[in-house]
C-alpha cells in the first residue's frame, strides 16, 4: 500500500468512524439517523435527464449557498454509501446517481472556468470541502477522468491555504486558514500529491509568509489565540464558540492525518493549539455544551445550538488527543470523558464522533474530570466565565476593540444588545438550546441596561458586519476563584449611558449599576432575568402570575433558577408570558436559516423600569444560583460598601476570610481601599494573607496605587508589574500601561516575612 492509499484510508476512517461493529446497540441511534437523513435526500433528488438542479429548494440560481449546500447534501448520502449497516452502503443505484449528480454539479455549477458570485466562503471553503470529502468516500468507483475534473475545481477555489481566491493578496488567518488546510490537505490525499500535502503543512504555520499568520502562535491584535485565552475572528469579534471551534476541529484534523506521515507536522509552537484546548476551550463548555456568550451570529442558528457546538468542540478534543503527546492525551482524555458523561454528546454524534466517544467512556482506567470551579477574565475578547460546582456564570462585554454583535449573510437579526453587559446562566442543559434565540424577547436580554425604542433588523451592507460602541471600559480583574467585572455602557444609537459591575463569588453574582443617564425621551430599563421556564416565580414570598408591579420588593425566587436578592428593597417589575416565533425571523441565511414554523417557550422576565430621560439612575440586585425561597429571604451575605458613577464597591465575609470587590470609576476610596486612578480592584483577607488583584479595563491608565487600611507586613510574592511598600497602610503600586487589560496581582503577609 502507498502512503497515500494508507492516509485515505486514514482519512475515510475518520468521516466513517470505521471500523466499528454496526450491530452493537451503540451505534443504532446515529446509524438510524445517518438513514433517516439520507433517505430524505434520495427521495428528493432529481433524477430526470433535463433537471436544473439536484433539489427543488437548492435551484443553482446565482445563490452561491445552493452550490455548497447541493455538495453538502451529496456528502451526506457518500457518508451513508460508505458505511457499514447503513441502509445505503455500497447501494448500487445511489452509486450511479451520486456519479451522475457529481458531474452534473461540475458542468453545471462548480468547474474551474466559473467565477465566484455571492458568499466567497460557499465557493473556497464550504462547496471544496464537501467535495472532497465524497471523493475520499466514493473514491473506489470513481474514474481517473472525474476525479481529475473535480480536483480542477477545487483547485480553482482553493488552491492553498494561504490566500482568498477572489481578493488579491488577502491572507488568510484564523479558522478560514485552518479550513483550507484541511481541504488542501484533503485534496493532496486524494491525488497522489505530495506537494499539496506539504502546502497543507506549511500552511497551519504560514510558511508562505514567514509565520505571520501562523495558527501556531498568539496575536496581540485580529484574528487568532491571545495568551490569555481569547479567540477573535473578523478582527473585532469574540468567537471561540463558532471560529474557534471550527479552527480546532480542523487542526485536529491535520494533525491527525498527517501525523506519522512524510507531511508531519513538526513546529515545535504547536503547543499553542494543545494548550488552547484548556486555555480557550474548556472555560466555555458546560457539561458538554458551548456557551453563547462566544458563539456569535452563530446563535441564530436553528441547526448549530450549544449543544451541536460543544458536541463538535469535544469531538475534536478527542481527534487532538489521539496524536498528542503526553500529559496533553490524558487530561484531554479525561475532560472529555466528563463533558460527554454529564451532557448530551451521544443524543446526536455521528458514527465516526461515537466511536471517538467510546473509546474514552469505555476505558476504565481514565477517570472523568469533574466540572471546573474558577473565574477567567478574557481580556483580549470583552468576556467572562465563572464556573462553580452547580453552575455557570458568562458575560458579554463590549467597547471600542470589542464588537456588541455581529451580523450579516442573513443571520442575527435580533443582535442588538448582545453585547452590552448580556448575563448567561447555566443551572440546567436546556435553557438556551430550547428555542431561546427566537422566542426571547430581544430587547430584554438579560444584564442589559437598555433604551426602549424600537429597532429595525441587524443587518450589514454586505457579507458579515461587526459593530462596536464607542467606550473603551470593558473587562475585569480576578483573584483565585473571584472576580469582578464592569462596563461603561454607551448604547449605540442613543444617549443612554451608564457604569455597570458584576462580581462573582461563591455562591452568587452581585449586579450593580449608576449613573445610568438618557436624554432620549424613551424609557429605559435594566433587566434583572429573562428565563424561559414555567417555574413558580414568589416575590417577597407572594405567587406573582402575569404582569406586576412591586414598590419595594426585597427578594424573589424562580423555581429551577434560584433566587434574587434586591438589597434596600427595589421597584421591581415582572412578566410572565408566552412567545411563539419562528427561527427564521432571526436567521434567514441561504445555508444557515431556520423554518419558517413556529416555537413557542413561556418567559419570566424580572426589571426595573428607570422611566424617561433618567439622570444618575442606579439599581443593585444579587443572583443566587440553585438557592431555595428561604435561603434566598434569609441571604445577607454581601454588603454594599458604594454604588456611585465613581466607586462601585462590596463586601463579603465568609467565616474569618473577607473579599472586597470594587470598580474605581475614578481615584477615589471604599472600604478601606484608596485607588489613585481608575481600575479594577479585588482584595483578600485570607488567614495571616492578604492577596490583592488589579486591572485596568479601560487600557488608559499607566499606574495606579492603592492604599489599604489595614496593616500587612511581609511579602511573598509579586508580579513584576508590582511594586509593594509594607506597613502599617501598604501601598500597592502597579503599571498598567500596556497590559491589555489583565490582571496584575501580589500577596502580603499580616506577619513579618520579608520586606519589598
């Protein structure tokens, strides 16, 4: 056997998932599903000798999407002729119409005299992909004469990784370069070539362009990995969900295949794409599915919810781990084995992602990692993950480097507030995969602060567009397993204007908000929580059904979600209803766009309404995932130090320990806490310990010092960034400037250790 007959082999193994026992019950559901998808496809296909196109709603009319899609769908009914026990494998007739349908896409629709119309992506990436992948799957039946002419057109559109086939000098980064390494990887399999296998290569590295845009790096700006565990794709947008899993998938597939091959892939900096999987990847899955908060315009899409991306995510976990060196393949290994054990990655992998999977839940010497329990503050992207034993806590930020949404291609219709300050909530496996994105009210979204007027779709000029607000404040600092994050809101569109904090502990998440200011004319409103669930909702301990109003409610609690704790009471707001829509309203894209059927999910929405042209409004309110109702009536565990445009500041004690949490607006002091500048700041009193975090959100201040009023004496570790002065009011000093928003840290001793 050739080394190209072996990596095919290699290759096909990998889209089937053989070889694996088709009678053993584990792969009943997706071989069934596997048919069921392909016997649609066969029913439908257009077999008569004058058709126009394959499939009536795919007419190959100048939509670029249909020219993609007719290939995806022909991927499909390949998987099925190439898998043992489906229906269809080795099917005789499908072999002859699947040929005959493969040439009439070429001459018709995808040849190398033809040029690209509509969506670029269609013609370099989704159409060469799906292509390829059939004649990797048919390649047996094919002639020496189509694969030749199918290579041509691949050829055509995607010729290497490195460059946009219809741009001129325009390189490509980030999940596109590592899509079109596959497929030119792919393509080098298939025809016997070896410098198309090398070009694949030297792609991920950028060879081309002396590693400019390597995959095996990190960026300080646009596209790619940044070390703090960021992914950006379209310069602006945090998109570790859509993008980055795309990139890792197909990393992981270069990897795979050429691993052990003449084409191996050797750059030592690869590290980079193994670290990524528990620096950038891991904070954002939940049990096994993928957090919206990182997803972008991919939320809108009815066929990719958190689960299919957290399903692909682990997935190309365990193709990474297969070909990587160790410690990596265990601890991969073993995440994944807990993401699959607690979610849902078996009720809809394929045949080839459920062999992966058994492997790992089959192997009783790995043991499952259990759910992680940390803080990440991401920077470089505008976002934040908490993550405790029961629950998971996200945010999306935004400013000037960071987009509120992205939209375009049809998709995200309803992105407007996504960005600005929206909380996720994790107490369950369904809440945001349940028909949410269409059926939510998406004015308000939950965390906003927003300005009531009415809003025409999201739409870009054209292709994808991004969107940022004009406020460069957005990010956070953290201390071990806490956090403090804040936004300094400037509503796109409108006057609307206000400072909002977060900051996650323990067991809850205090929400804070001032100078909240419009001049509008409009009402405007900050939104406690927007949850689809027909949960009991108690304020105050009294059943609340409809629409209701409270002057001075203290407490709340939503059955299934937990409770909500307004300190000094607040004018609370709240709604109980039912929303039906359709997926399409919020994504009609001509490869990615819903039905046009409706969904419908009951909503408990909890705000408070600010009125007109507020000035210096404020709210304070303080989620307690998972607490019962009397817990919740009886929480006094946080206090409320300052709640202003300046300071936003509290603290909390648990036993002997006290953590302080404060966003310094301006130089100003709190709780026995002076800052000289605006930042982010967390102290710890922990024992004879003292730890202290700082950021700067804004990326505008070149050094803050803080001031403590209570005495530390010792030093035991600092960054270099830090500079302490024990005593019996340390002062911590620390530059900023240029730290991209990260956080800075130091720990002081009540004792005396050493002085510094």
């Amino acid at each position: 056997m050739t080394e190209f007959a072996t990596l095919r082999a290699k290759a096909t193994a990998m889209l089937t998932g053989a070889p694996f026992d088709p009678a053993d019950p584990a792969f009943a559901a997706p071989l069934a599903r596997l048919d069921a998808s392909a016997a649609t496809l066969r029913d439908t296909l257009d077999l008569s000798p004058g058709r126009a196109s394959l499939w009536p709603d795919l007419p190959l009319k100048g939509a670029s999407g249909d020219i993609s899609s007719s290939h995806q769908r022909l991927r499909t009914l390949a998987a099925a002729w190439a898998t043992p026990g489906s229906k269809l494998h080795h099917d005789t007739q499908l072999t002859t119409d699947l040929l005959s349908a493969l040439d009439f896409l070429y001459t018709r629709a995808y040849n190398e005299t033809k040029r690209e119309v509509g969506n670029w992506w269609h013609w370099e990436i989704g159409a060469p992909r799906a292509l390829i992948d059939t004649c990797l799957l048919m390649y047996d039946v094919i002639t020496p004469e189509q694969r030749a002419a199918w290579i041509r057109a691949i050829d055509r559109f995607c010729p290497n990784p490195d460059r946009r086939t219809n741009l001129t000098n325009f390189s490509e980064t980030g999940a596109n370069r590592a899509d079109k390494a596959l497929i030119v990887a792919l393509r080098g399999i298939v025809g016997d070539d070896a410098a198309k296998a090398a070009l694949a290569r030297d792609g991920l590295s950028d060879i081309r362009d002396a590693g400019r845009n390597t995959l095996f790096g990190y960026v300080t700006s646009r596209d790619g990995f940044y070390a703090d565990g960021s992914f950006v794709q379209h310069d602006i947008v945090a998109y570790t969900g859509s993008y980055g899993v795309v990139l890792l998938q197909s990393v992981s597939a270069v990897l795979g295949l050429l691993g052990g091959s003449s084409w191996e892939v050797t750059d030592p900096r690869r590290a980079v794409i193994l670290d990524a999987v528990e620096r950038t990847f891991a904070p954002w899955i939940h049990d096994g599915l993928m957090m919206d908060s990182v997803r972008g315009r991919a939320v809108s899409r009815a066929a990719n919810r958190d689960h299919d991306a957290g399903r692909a995510t682990v997935d190309a976990v365990l193709q990474l781990a297969t070909g990587a060196p160790e410690p990596y393949a265990a601890r991969f290994k073993a995440l994944a084995k807990g993401w699959i054990s607690r979610g849902r990655f078996v009720e809809g992998a394929g045949i080839a992602a459920t062999a992966r999977a058994r492997a790992v839940l089959d192997d009783p010497a790995l043991t499952a990692a259990p759910r992680p329990v940390g803080h990440h503050v991401f920077a470089d992207m505008d976002r934040v993950a908490h993550r405790r034993p029961h629950w998971s806590f996200a945010l999306s930020l935004d400013s000037k480097r960071i987009a509120g949404y992205e939209c375009g291609n049809g998709e995200n219709y309803r992105a407007w507030y996504q960005g600005d300050g929206v909380t996720y909530l994790y107490t369950d496996l369904d809440h945001y995969s349940a028909d949410y994105w269409p059926t939510v009210n998406s004015y308000r979204l939950p965390g906003t602060t927003v300005d009531t007027r009415p809003r025409d779709p999201a739409v870009s000029v054209s292709g994808t567009g991004a969107f940022r607000p004009a406020n460069a404040w957005a990010g956070g600092a953290v201390l071990g397993g806490y956090g403090v994050a804040s936004l300094e809101l400037m509503a796109m569109g409108t006057t609307l204007t206000a400072r909002k904090s977060w900051v996650c502990l323990d067991d809850a998440v205090v929400c804070l908000g001032a100078g909240i200011t419009s001049t509008d004319g409009r009402a405007i409103e900050t939104i406690v929580d927007n949850r689809g669930t027909s949960g009991a909702l108690t304020v105050d301990g009294v059943l609340r059904q409809g629409s209701e109003a409270s002057s001075t409610a203290s407490w709340a609690h939503l059955e299934g979600m937990g409770g909500y704790v307004f300190p000094g009471g607040a004018p609370l707001r709240t709604l109980r209803e039912v929303r039906t829509d359709t997926w399409r309203a919020i994504n009609d894209g001509g490869d990615t766009g819903g039905t046009g059927g409706p969904v419908s999910r009951e909503y408990v929405t909890l705000w408070f309404d600010h009125g007109a042209n507020p000035s210096g409004a404020s709210y304070a309110y303080v989620l307690l995932p998972g607490a019962t109702a009397a817990q919740t009536a009886a929480y006094s565990g946080v206090e409320i130090l300052a709640n202003t445009a300046e300071v936003q500041a509290i603290s909390t004690k648990q036993g002997k320990d006290r953590l302080f949490a404060a966003t310094f607006w301006a130089a100003g002091a709190a709780g026995g806490v002076t800052a000289s500048a605006p930042c982010a700041v967390l102290v710890r009193r922990a024992g004879d310990r003292v730890s202290v975090a700082v950021s700067d959100p804004s990326r505008t201040v070149d050094t803050v010092t803080l001031t403590l009023d209570h005495p530390a004496h010792g030093v035991t570790s600092a960054d270099d960034t830090v500079t302490v002065r024990p005593g019996k009011n340390p002062t911590i000093t620390v530059t900023l400037a240029g730290s991209r928003g990260h956080t800075h840290t130091a720990e002081l001793t009540v004792g005396r250790h050493r002085e510094g």
